[in-house]
C-alpha cells in the first residue's frame, strides 16, 4: 500500500498569540500589519502527511491553500516542513473576506480529484471563523468516509486506523481509502523548518490558480453584518442572603414578582 | 529580477530590451514567491528572511523562554541542550559552508537569526549564542585547516560541542595585546601556560578558540589562534564569576599549566593571531548592535503598556508629555541605530572593510540600551526595581553592553585611529 498521495489543506490565519482587535468601522477584526501563520491545526495535519511519508504510507504530499497572495507563506512553511508540492488557490482580498467553508470544500475536492488523491487532510477548525466544517464537506462532496478529531492515526491493510476525540472520550474507527481527515490538537507536535529545509523548499514547485479553474463560483453566499467584541462582563455584587437575592432578581425585573 | 527588469525598462536599446523582458517576466513569474511582497520588509531583509526568524521565534517562544526564568535563578542554561535544538535546525551555521554543516548564506541571513535572538527574555542566552556562532568561529571557519574545521567547526555548527573564545586575561581586556599566555614550542606540539578570563561558556565549552602568544616579534605578529579542547590535561575551570547581570550565562575563569596540544591546531598562519582576532570584532560588533534592536524596542513597548495602565495623580503615566516624549526621543533614536547597523551589514555582505562603522555601531548600541534602561526604568517606578518585571533583568544584562565585546572607550580609540586624531601616531 505505498505510494499513497496526500493532499493537505492549509488555511492562512491571524496567530494565536495576537490579541485581536476589531475594526471601528465593525465590518471585521484588523488584519492589516498583523502576524499571521498557519492555522494550528492545518501545521498538525502537515506534520502527520510528513510522518506519513517518513514511514513510507505515503509517497507524495501536495499542500493547498485558498485567498489572497500572502497564503504562500504559509505553503511555504508546508513545504519546509516536508510537503512536496504546493498549490495556491488566488482569491482577491475582497471576495476572501466572505469566502466560505463551502467554497473551500468545494475547490479542494476538485483538487483532491485531479489530483488522484488518496488522502485529504485539513486542521479540525480554523481558529479565526473556528467553522469545524470544511473536512467533512469535503468528504460529503466526495462521497468519501471521514475521520474526524484525530488524534492517532494507523496504517492497517487498505484501510487507516483513526482514534478521534469525541465527547464522550475516545473511539476508534476504521475507515477505508480513500479518505477524509481532520486533525485534533494531540494528534502530534509539529516539527520546526529548520534552515537547510526552508532553502530546499524554495526549489520545490509552487502554482497559483484560482477558482474558476476548478469550476467553482466564489460569490458570496451571505454577508457579514457586523461584527464587535464581546459585550464587556459587568461587575457583580456580593449578597448577604438568599432573600436579598430573590429581591434584586425581583428588582431586575428577572423574576416575576 | 525586479531590480534588472528597472533598469532594462529604461533602456534605450529595444531588441536587448525584448529579450530580456521575456525572460526576465518568466523568471518573475517563477519566483512570484518570493517577487510579491518584497516591498514589506526592510532594506536588508527579504520574505525568506521572515520565515527564517518566523522559524526561530516559534523555537525560542517553545523551547527557550519558558525556561528562561529558572535559569537565570540557576545562573545557568543548559547549553549543550540549547545548542544542539539550534544546530539541528540550522541555526549555528548559517554563513557556514556547507562541507561543515553550514548553510552557505550571505551574512544578511545571520543578521536576520542575530536580531530575532533578541526575543530570548534575557541577554544572557543570545550572548552564549553569539559566542558559538560569531565570536569563537569566524576565524576557524575562513583561516582554519580542514582538519580543524572538521575537528572543531562542524560541531560547534551542528551544536554538539559548546565552544569559547578564550582572548581576555585578568590583567588584559581592552589591550588585547599585551596578553601573557605563552604557547612554547616542544617538538610538534604547544605547552600552553597562562589562563584567561571572562570566558562566556567557559563551564561548559567543549573547546576554546584561544589566543597565545607563540612566537617572539611585536606583539600585533607573535600570537596564533590555537583550537584548545577544554579536556586537556592542564586546563582548570578555576571559576565561575558572580556577576551583576548576565546571569543565565556562566562565565569562568581558566588557568593553562603546561596544557600540550598539537601545532596542528593552531588556525591559519601561527604569528597571525592577533589579526585574524581583529578581524573576528566586526561580526563581534555588529552582532552587538544587532541584538540590541530587539531589546530596545521591547523595554520601550512594555513601558508603554505599563504606563497606560499605570495611574498617578488621576491619570496615566503615560498622559505625562515628558513620559510620551521621552519614548518617542528614545524610538527615533533606536532607528537611527537599526540604521547604521543594516548599513553595516550591508556593506560587510558586500565584501567591504566596516570597521569604523562596526565599531561605531558597538559604540552606540552599548549607550543607547543604557539609557533606555535607565530611563524605562524610571518610568516603571518601585515596581520596576523588584525581579516581578522584566526592565529589572534587562537593566542589569544590558549593563554590560558598554563593557564586554570591546569597551566604549576602546571603540573610541578605534574610531580615532581610523580618524588619525591620536596624537603621537598621526601619518602623513
């Protein structure tokens, strides 16, 4: 069973440790001039393709990833951690800020089909819009079987061994190729690029496209009306009783009196 | 290409310029990679700059900084361990060449790791690094055998060993030559007597770049840099220096009592030792300026957010003009300095002599980070006295920077012989 190929979705988002602050005109959070990097989850999905491959399951890994130009950073970064190929998906700034799990499914399972892919691989969420659903659109659009929160994955005769974090704990599944995936946090731990393999991935192949190479139309399905921090917490206040309390709440008008 | 493509946009000839367009927009086009947002960076650096310190600020936020704390109560940091995470990610060899595990890129890649090193929460540990990367190894790397270079550079690159520079004595710091250690001549070895001082790593160095005088002459052309492993039967660590600040990275004193090593690990031409060293201070110097951007420009940072937050007499600190202006002085003085120290290391990269501006570059930078310290710290009031903060710890690290890797006063003197204003040795 080697010689799998992999195709793993990289998404471009506002890093972890920023502290996020939203635009006065609230039609969005500052991204302009802030860092950005990989989405946590989509480095845990590149590390195990690159794990894959050192263990020989797979043989080729082709990186993706969907918006604006500055999206090759992060396929650089995939491609310094081990991927063998990039593909960036070009969508314009604007039309990125209404792009949707769905657009994005849509568009890797065109590519997961040209391709010839055995494998798709994304993060379980983004951490900006944490939407938790373009892996298994994926999947449905495919009409491939899905392993969902990862957190370990073997190799068994044609079919891929998946121990995922559900709610109730752990379950394990078998899921037979190809397939779709999702990484959860304990899945691994990314590897850094180290030096020599960001210069070697400078050799390794990168194309743009964009959506209608793949026949998908990227208008926007829904418009964003505003968006503002959370309301701030208000200060509490400490009681002395039981019947104070049912008072106040009476007072609030929480209650019926 | 972008630059190439300029210049042929205004030139007069149109069947060259044909040409050429074609090929220089399918070279573009290739390399849209790295083409596209060259305009963000600064004037050194480019977008595979970036993904380098990307690169190492994740390594430094995960695997140095969580710790930085407890080793500087222990007044130690594992530098073996350290060191080894930073070689086996290419960190300690980026101007190295490639035979030796190095990465073979221009000395603008080793500016852009030197100045992400300032993100380490201490100076202690970009100072140890400093050490391994540019102030023990320039010297093997152009002038050494390629039998020392297998023996001493290729580890220190890949991280396994942990290497010193062994010039200063107790009584010789600035006046480099009138060290007294003498490696004498027996048979085809060296018996080094004598001892140094001041030796960052010296408790953990694996080897020392170690400077002796070994032949008679004037003292500017009878000393040679001799690889000196630290195992020699003859070496004492006799000390580890308590120090004021600094204190992550150990600091020794070493005696040599007839320590015998082979003529053979002398580097380069023995009698040139003391010139080979002068050429090592410009990359000691530059990497002092450097390292000191980043610092600056935090204690700066978190003096604001201090202050903001901060109340007195009703309002913030900050709201105080003499507060805000006195940030604002000490920024624009930190890009005047950031200036001279790309400039520097542009010119370096080009192949040019920039000792006068190296040194310059020491000079200010040892000043600068004082007094934004001193005057951060101020600002930060009795809190910023305690070890709860951080201006605490880089008041007494950055102390140093007008001391060690040559003193203001020696960067002076340098100046002013490149001036040829110090009286008595004026030429013609």
């Amino acid at each position: 069973m080697s010689g799998l190929r992999i195709l793993v979705g990289c998404k471009r988002v506002i890093d972890y440790a920023v502290k996020i602050r939203v635009k006065p005109d609230k039609t969005g959070v500052v991204t302009d001039g802030v860092k950005h990097s990989m989405n946590p989850f989509d480095e845990i999905a590149v590390e195990e393709a690159v794990r894959m491959k050192e263990k020989k399951i797979v043989s080729e890994i082709v990186a993706v990833s969907c918006g604006p130009t500055q999206c090759q950073e992060v396929l650089r970064t995939a491609l310094a951690m081990g991927a063998d190929r990039a593909i960036h998906v070009e969508v314009d700034a604007a039309t990125y800020e209404n792009l949707q799990p769905l657009h994005v499914a849509k568009i890797i399972a065109k590519i997961a089909q040209e391709e010839k892919v055995d494998i798709v691989v994304t993060g379980k969420q983004a951490i900006d819009d944490d939407a938790n659903q373009t892996g298994q659109m994926v999947a449905a659009l495919l009409n491939w079987p899905q392993a969902t929160f990862a957190s370990k994955i073997e190799k068994t005769d044609g079919e891929l061994k998946v121990e995922r974090e559900i709610d109730g704990g752990l379950e394990t599944i078998k899921v037979k190729l190809p397939a779709v995936f999702t990484s959860d946090l304990r899945l691994n731990e990314p590897r850094y690029a180290t030096l020599p393999n960001i210069m070697k991935a400078k050799k390794k192949p990168l194309v743009k496209k964009t959506p209608t190479d793949f026949g998908v139309d990227v208008t926007a399905r829904q418009t964003i009306l505003k968006v503002e921090e959370p309301a701030v917490r208000q200060a509490g206040s400490k009681l002395a009783s039981a019947e104070e309390l049912v008072t106040k709440l009476r007072e609030a008008g929480l209650i019926p009196s | 290409a972008v630059n190439t493509l300029r210049v042929l946009r205004a030139s007069p000839s149109l069947v060259i310029k044909r040409q050429f367009m074609t090929s220089i927009s399918l070279l573009q086009s290739k390399h849209q990679l790295t083409q596209s947002s060259e305009e963000n960076y600064d004037i050194i650096y480019g977008p595979d700059h970036q993904q380098l310190r990307d690169s190492l600020r994740k390594l430094i936020d995960k695997e140095i900084n969580p710790y930085v704390d407890e080793w500087e109560q222990q007044q130690r940091f594992p530098a073996h361990i350290v060191f080894k995470l930073l070689g086996d990610n290419g960190f300690l060899g980026i101007t190295r060449p490639k035979a030796y595990g190095g990465l073979e890129l221009d000395y603008t890649y080793s500016a852009a790791v030197t100045e992400e090193l300032g993100n380490i929460n201490c100076g202690g540990i970009p100072m140890a690094i400093g050490v391994q990367t540019d102030m023990a190894t320039p010297a093997l790397a152009k002038f050494g055998s390629d039998y020392l270079k297998k023996e001493f550079l290729a580890p220190s690159i890949s991280g396994d060993r942990v290497a010193c520079l062994g010039v200063s004595e107790v009584g010789s710091g600035s006046d480099v030559a009138s060290i007294q250690t003498r490696a004498s001549r027996k048979g085809d070895d060296l018996i080094i007597n004598g001892g140094k001082m001041w030796i960052t790593n010296g408790t953990q160095a694996d080897w020392m770049c170690c400077l002796a005088n070994t032949n008679e002459g004037k003292p500017h052309v009878n000393k040679s840099l001799i690889c000196l492993p630290m195992n020699t039967p003859g070496v004492t660590v006799a000390k580890e220096i308590k120090k004021l600040g600094m204190w992550s990275s150990d600091t020794a004193q070493i005696f040599f009592e007839d320590v015998q090593v082979p003529r053979s690990h002398i580097i380069g031409e023995e009698g040139q030792g003391f010139s080979y060293q002068m050429l090592q201070f410009q990359e000691e110097r530059i990497f002092a300026a450097l390292s000191a951007l980043v610092p600056i420009e935090k204690m700066i940072t978190e003096t604001i957010n201090y202050t903001k937050e901060r109340k007195i007499f009703g309002q913030p600190i900050l709201s105080n003009q003499v507060v805000h202006f006195t940030l604002a002085e000490l920024t624009a003085e930190l890009e005047l300095l950031r200036s001279a120290a790309y400039r520097a290391v542009a010119l370096y990269t080009k192949g040019q002599d920039v000792m006068k501006l190296a040194s310059i570059c020491k000079l200010k930078s040892g000043r600068l980070i004082r007094e934004v310290s001193d005057k951060c710290l101020q600002y930060w009031g009795g809190m910023g006295f305690t070890e709860e903060v951080m201006i605490s710890r880089s008041y007494r690290d950055y102390r140093l920077v007008s001391i060690g890797g040559g003193a203001d006063e020696v960067m002076l003197s340098i100046i002013c012989k490149l001036m040829n204003t110090l009286p008595g040795s004026r030429k013609q």
